[in-house]
C-alpha cells in the first residue's frame, strides 16, 4: 500500500490521539480537518487512503461531509470509517444512507482503531472486505431488525 494518508475529520483531541498512536507507529501519516469544507477540499486534493469521521463532532458537520466526499467524483471512492454513540441508530442510518465505508460505536472504535481503519483500506488480516456494519439497537444490545416491516 502507497498511500497511507488518512484524512481524520474530528476535533476531539481524544479520539485524535487515539487514532495518532494506534496509525503513526505503522506508517501511516495523518491529515487533519476541523470543518466539513476541509474535509471536502482535502480529500480532492490528497486523495486519502481513508478519510475517519466523527459522525457527533458537534464542531464539524459529518453529514455535509459525507455529501460533499460522495457527490465530488475526486473523493466518491475513498473509503470511510466513522464513529458514532451506540443510541443514535437515526445518525448510524443516515451515515449509511449517504455511503459511509464502516460505521462503528465510539467504544469500538477506540478498543479497534487500527484494525478498523486497515478494513476500510483493505490492508490487513485477508484484506478484510468493505462492508457497513448495521447499527446497534437503541438498548446498544444488538443490531436493528433488517427485515422490511419490522419495528
């Protein structure tokens, strides 16, 4: 793998440097913006390996961003991990909706960080596949029926 930028939308300086010490030590280079107009034009211009998203910065708007990176040909195809609090099933949906990579509660994504973002680069244990997760029910016990109809 060539490219090892990944493009981190977040200003929790938590979850940052959570993704800095699980990536740096591995090669990978960071590239950090603040607004979901950074996120889209630094994604154009870098063509990340990956672009990781909190979906509940309340600083950047993660759904403006997932519009801008899918609707721009230039960064329609980098893959996205995003983060997001296990009860807000409407945002895992919504996030899923606008074409993110792989959704994942915050607890998941610190305990997993680099393995979650070599999913989405395809790099890894057998290159593991691009697949969204479906999100937890509201009682964060389990995924949401999928069945259509269900309740």
């Amino acid at each position: 793998m060539d490219n090892k930028t990944i493009l981190v939308g977040v200003n929790d300086v938590f979850f940052y440097t959570k993704l800095r010490d699980a990536l740096k030590p591995q090669g990978f280079t960071l590239e950090k913006a603040r607004t979901h107009g950074e996120v889209a034009d630094k994604a154009s211009a870098l063509h990340p390996a990956a672009v990781v998203l909190n979906i509940n910065d309340e600083g950047l708007d993660a759904f403006k961003a997932l519009e801008a990176l899918k609707s721009d040909a230039r960064s329609k195809s980098i893959p996205i991990l995003a983060f997001a609090n296990h009860e807000e099933v409407d945002n895992w949906k919504r996030a899923q909706q606008l074409g993110v990579t792989k959704i994942v509660s915050r607890n998941e994504f610190s305990s997993r960080t680099l393995q979650l973002v070599q999913e989405v680069v395809g790099v890894g244990v057998g290159g593991a596949p691009r697949v969204p997760v479906a999100p937890p029910n509201a009682t964060g016990d389990g995924p949401p029926p999928t069945t259509m109809g269900q309740a």
